[in-house]
C-alpha cells in the first residue's frame, strides 16, 4: 500500500517539474522578445537623428520627419510600456502558481512523514518495528490536540471525504487510510483499531466472564441502510448486552460488516496475521448515554463485538437474508427492511461465547474515536464462497464504486495489553481432567 502511494507521489513531483520547466521556458523566451524590442527603439533613434541631421534636405521637410519619427517612438515608448506592465502581471501571476506548486510540495511531503510514522506496520511485523515511530507518532498527536480535536470527528468531515484503499487513486481528492489523521486527529491516536492479535503474547484474565445476551431471540424488525462506506442494519433498544468484564449494561446501536473482495479476505482483525474473510461488528452503547457522540467521552463508552468468518463448503443458513437486504441498498442512502430478523439466528448463544479476546480501542472508520472495549470471540462464524461472491458485488460506495475491501489496515499496539477470557482455559482444563481420570472410571466400570 505504501509503496503504490509513493508511486502516486513520484508521478505528481515529476508533472510538476515538467510545469516548472516549462515556466522557465516561456520566462526565456520573454526575455529574447523584450531584447529585441529595445533594439528596433534604438535602430528608429538613430534613424531619427540621420533624418534631423541630413545634408541636402529643406529644413522644414526634416523637422516635418524628425516629429513624425518622434511621434512615432513616443507610440513605441507607450505599446513597450504596455507589453512590459502585462509580462509584469503574468510574472506575478507565475511566482504565485510557483510559491502555490511549493507550498503543496510541502504539504505532501508532510503528509507522506506521517504516513511512514504510522505505516510500517502493518500486519504482523513485530513489536520492535512497531516501536520505531512511536515518539514520533506521540508527538503527533499531542500537538494534534493541542490544536483542538473533536469537530467533525464523527465521520461528518470538512470539506475533504474519507475513503478506503480500494476507492483511492493518483488523482482522487479522498482521503485513504494513511491520511485519516489529516482530517480526523484521533485517526493517529495511540490506542487504535483493528489489530493484529498475537496469541503467544496475550494475557489471561480471570476477570472475562461470560456475557449475558438480552433480547436476541426476540423478533425485531431491522432498518438497512447504505452509509456510502458500509451497510449499517439498526437495531432496537430492547437489544442489550451485560457481563463479559464490562463496566455496567450497554444497549445495541447497530451492526455491519467488513469484507474483501472477490477471492479476497476483508477481516479488520487479524490473528496472528492470518486475515479472515469477512468481520461482523455488533456496536453498543454504555448506557445511560443517549448517543456515540456522548459515549465517546468514557474510555469504555463504546463495546463492540466482533465475529469473524471462515468459508465453509456449505451456505449459512441466515445469511441470504443479509444478502438479499444488501441487494436492495446497492447505492448510497438507500435504506430497506429485514422484518421477523432474529440476532440469534447469526450469533451463537452466551454460553458458546466463553472464550473472547479484550482489548482497549477504538472505532475503525473516522472520527476513530478512542472509546471501545473490543471483544474479538474465539469461536468463527461459517460462510459460503457463494455467499462471499454474492455479499461483495451488492453494494455501490459514495463514488459509485463497487464496495470491495472495506476494512482498515491493522495498527500499532503501542504498549496496549491484549487479554483472553479464563473461561477457555478453565474449560480445556476440565476437559484434560476428565480425560485423565476416564480410563479409571471405566475400569471401575468394567470391574
């Protein structure tokens, strides 16, 4: 990804020293013309003065020539005054496209810092290189804050739209994931989401207990809508969420999806750096806040659940629904209805979900708020590669695009902790005991 950015960028210095040159070009050529301009006024004075001076000639015929000669260079004098007041104005007007060309040098050269601050990532590559630009980013972002954070921060933008890698190219005018922190300061925060979760170096916590799921198997009517980036399906209030270590009872906002493209993986997490091909994010909100924008002011405001697919030779049998929802919201600000939907019918039961890995994050997609509790559950949810294929070429993006690849890249750990549920432990240690003790038992048994 960063390599093709900084392909773009080559291509964008090398347009714009050919503009330079050929500014220098046209700067020569000026030049020469005035030269030669000042030339034919000094061959016509000298003229000028023969014709006054001449032998042979009345006096009156040549002051009658000198003044017409006169009149003619005083005609000279005022269209050279005129030429020379408009390439005056053309020079100003190319010192500023110039100093304009320099100034967006400076921006791009600022940016693409920031970019290779934050991008060495990305995937797996290890703690030490992730170490690397992490003074540099967390300067970054205290001066970012310093210059005031939080407008626009929700995704509303100011002016300029954010995008994914897939709908970036050398002439868009979006921002792709790199650049997020341009616009969204908290985009180049210390406590970012997705990850890569590196299972040889979490932490087991015996505080992760199991969750307690209210209002899944009710029957809901669900709103689709087509965001332009993703799809988001709303959910009713009566949808809540407690237990799982969380600090109090959140209410469900909403769920989506992130996935590739065709044949490609599209998961946000990854395990250790294998990339899944799709990620369901169940949003919910710590109540007693009304909203995302009140939540994102408490560092555990935001719990999000995150599933993740593998493909499986069979359908699953829940997710034609899906489909079929997302092939009437193909483009952006469409919105439908899935009625009689049940969240159980895609998610397990609680007490399949004891294991889980938790961390501290934030949102995936601009403003990044840093405000979510991420539980990435163990247990993987099947999908078909029909459905795959089916799901990717439903849904249109902002631009019009195919919505393909919309996930964001993994980020920097940055010192964060990522823990994993004791229940999983406890659960193969009760099954190694049983085991153990089974040839006993059924020798008893047989006696």
């Amino acid at each position: 990804m960063v390599i093709w950015h900084l392909t773009c960028v080559r291509e964008r210095e090398r347009g714009e020293r050919r503009e330079r040159e050929r500014g220098r070009g046209e700067e020569r050529g000026e030049g020469e013309r005035r030269e030669r301009g000042r030339g034919r006024e000094e061959r016509r004075g000298r003229e000028g003065e023969r014709g006054r001076g001449g032998e042979g000639e009345g006096e009156g015929e040549g002051e009658g020539e000198g003044e017409r000669e006169r009149e003619r260079e005083r005609e000279e004098r005022g269209r050279g005054r005129g030429e020379r007041e408009g390439e005056g104005e053309r020079e100003r007007v190319r010192e500023g496209e110039e100093r304009e060309r320099e100034r967006r040098e400076r921006e791009r050269e600022r940016e693409e810092r920031e970019g290779e601050g934050r991008g060495g990532e990305r995937e797996g590559e290890g703690e030490g290189r992730e170490g690397g630009g992490r003074g540099e980013r967390r300067r970054e972002r205290e001066r970012r804050e310093g210059e005031g954070e939080g407008e626009g921060e929700r995704g509303r933008g100011r002016g300029t739209q954010w995008c994914y890698q897939s709908q970036y190219s050398c002439d868009d005018t979006c921002r792709d994931p790199i650049h997020w922190a341009a616009q969204f300061p908290s985009c180049g925060g210390l406590r970012q989401s997705p990850i890569n979760i590196v299972t040889s170096k979490v932490h087991m916590n015996n505080a992760l207990q199991p969750f307690t799921f209210i209002g899944h198997t009710s029957r809901i009517n669900v709103t689709v809508e087509n965001k332009g980036h993703s799809a988001h399906f709303a959910l009713p209030q009566l949808v809540r969420l407690t237990g799982g270590g969380l600090p109090g009872q959140y209410r469900a906002a909403q769920f989506h999806f992130h996935w590739g493209g065709m044949g490609r993986p599209g998961s946000e997490h990854t395990i250790d750096g294998e990339r899944f091909p799709m990620e369901m994010h169940i949003v919910h909100i710590k109540e007693p806040y009304g909203s995302l924008a009140e939540a994102e002011h408490d560092m555990a405001g935001i719990a999000l659940l995150a599933f993740l697919f593998e493909e499986a030779a069979e359908d699953h049998p829940h997710l034609d629904a899906i489909i079929a929802a997302l092939g009437r919201v193909q483009n952006n600000g469409s919105s439908t209805v899935i009625p009689n939907f049940r969240l159980s019918d895609l998610v397990p039961s609680a007490r399949d979900l004891h294991s889980y890995y938790r961390y501290v994050g934030s949102m995936t997609t601009p403003g990044c708020e840093q405000a979510v509790a991420w539980t990435v559950f163990h247990r993987t949810l099947s999908i078909s590669s029909r459905q795959l294929d089916d799901i990717v070429q439903q849904c249109r993006f902002w631009t019009g695009q195919p919505m393909m690849d919309i996930f964001r890249p993994t980020q920097p750990l940055d010192g964060r902790v990522v823990y994993r549920s004791q229940a999983s432990a406890a659960l193969k240690g009760g099954l190694q005991l049983w085991f153990s003790i089974l040839p006993a038992v059924l020798g008893t048994l047989l006696h």
